[in-house]
C-alpha cells in the first residue's frame, strides 16, 4: 500500500519514506543487443521506482565512443535519469550495478533533499522551451 503525501515523501507500510532528487547516469555495454540493453535498463528503472520513486526525467544518450576504454570497450550506451527515490532504492540499484557485469560505468549525485517532482517536470519543460527558441534565434 503506498500513499502519496506531499513534497518529497510518500508512506509506505505504516513508515514515512524521504524521496530525495538524484541525477543517475548508467554506461553499459554497447555491443549487447538492443533488446538486452532495453531489459537492463528497464530493471534498474523498476529498483528506482519502488517505494514510491518517480522519473522526472529520462533521457537515452544512445552508444557514444568514449575517451578511453574502460574493460576493453570503447564504445558504451549511456542513459541518463533525474529521479525522485528512496535512499534505500538508490543504495540497491549502486549494488547491483557494481556487479552487473554488463554495466561499465555509473554515477549517482544527489541533487536535492526534498522534490516536488510536477514543479521539476515544469521547470524542465521550460528550460528546454527556452534553450529551443534561442537555437531557432541564431
């Protein structure tokens, strides 16, 4: 059973959960079939999701050459998510990743404590409103 209660918490189970904003970028192998990668990336979504966690962004950078290799790969597929999760769901999604050996590199940062995910959903949007009609201007 899970409640939504306001900006950045939701209950679950009788307990409050904190949802806190973190920007989370994955690099996986990009020599796996797009069917596989989709799968990866897909059970990572579902860890960040629990408790209540919701995406204010996602965004599939694609297979990139990288600047170095990293276990013997130079290319790697990154995909990149602002979300809102629990600590505990971020802490079992960097587990899984450490040992994933389909996955090259990751990084987590913590953005914010508290997230109003609507009012980042906005803001976002009108960023890139913005940055689309200065590029339309030059």
């Amino acid at each position: 059973m899970l409640a939504r209660l306001g900006v950045g918490c939701s209950i679950h189970k009788g307990g409050i959960i904190l949802l806190r904003e973190y920007e989370f970028t994955v690099v996986a192998k990009a020599d796996l079939p797009d069917a596989d990668k989709q799968k990866i990336f897909a059970g990572y979504e579902e860890i960040l999701k629990r408790e209540g966690g919701e995406f204010v962004k996602r965004d599939d950078w694609g297979s990139k050459r990288m600047a170095f290799p990293i276990r013997k790969n130079f290319r790697g597929h990154f995909m990149f998510y602002d979300t809102a999760s629990s600590p505990a769901s971020i802490a079992e999604c960097e587990r899984l990743l450490r040992i994933d050996e389909n996955i090259l590199r990751y990084l987590v940062i913590k953005i914010g404590d508290k997230v109003d995910v609507e009012a980042r959903k906005v803001e976002l949007a009108k960023a890139a409103a913005a940055s689309q009609r200065q590029a339309e201007e030059r």
